[in-house]
C-alpha cells in the first residue's frame, strides 16, 4: 500500500442556506483551503474531520491500493482524484493523490 495526499483546494461557504436550514455550530469544520493531509494508506489523517473522510474513504482505499484511472480520463495524474466532502453547507473540495511512498 502506498501514502496518499489529501489537500483541501477549494472551500465554499453558502450564508443563505446555512441561515435558513443549519442550527448555529460552535465549531464547524475547521479545514481550510491549502490544508495538507497524509494518510498512511487507507487510515484517517489526525485533525480530518469524519464527513469529509467518509466521502473521500473508498478513492483514498482505491489509489493506495495502487488503482488509477478511477473515472477513466478525467484527472491529468491517473493515481489522483478530486472529491468533495457531503457538507452542503460547506463543502471542501479536496485533490487526493497516490504517493510514491509506501505506507508504514
């Protein structure tokens, strides 16, 4: 099995359905854009938060495997994907990449 990179690129914030359906949070998600994770084959990241790991969990399983291609020819680096976390209040958008390294 090989480590996979986990970095948060895009993060949306949508005020006007948060205001309208969301109970006020204390602490909402706490990932930020630019954010770097490594995870040690299929193992969650410390400070990950649970929902985005569940959305992300069977692409990281597939890449640390050694899969490729996950979608055909979507993504320019075939050991790659892009997926978002199920928060729709504040979706993360996150570039998930196969290292050469292999896990511990």
């Amino acid at each position: 099995m090989k480590k996979c990179r986990i970095t948060a690129v895009r993060a949306a914030r949508h005020d006007d359905l948060i205001a309208k359906y969301e109970k006020p949070l204390e602490n909402a998600c706490p990932v930020r854009e630019g954010d770097t994770f490594v995870c040690n084959g299929p193992v969650k990241p410390e400070g990950l938060c649970e929902s985005a790991w569940g959305s992300m969990y069977p692409f990281v399983m597939a890449l640390s495997c050694g899969g490729g291609r996950i979608y055909g020819d979507w993504m320019k680096n075939e050991r790659s994907a892009m997926v978002s976390c199920n928060d729709g209040f504040r979706p993360v958008s996150f570039y998930i990449e196969a290292l050469d390294e292999d896990a511990e």
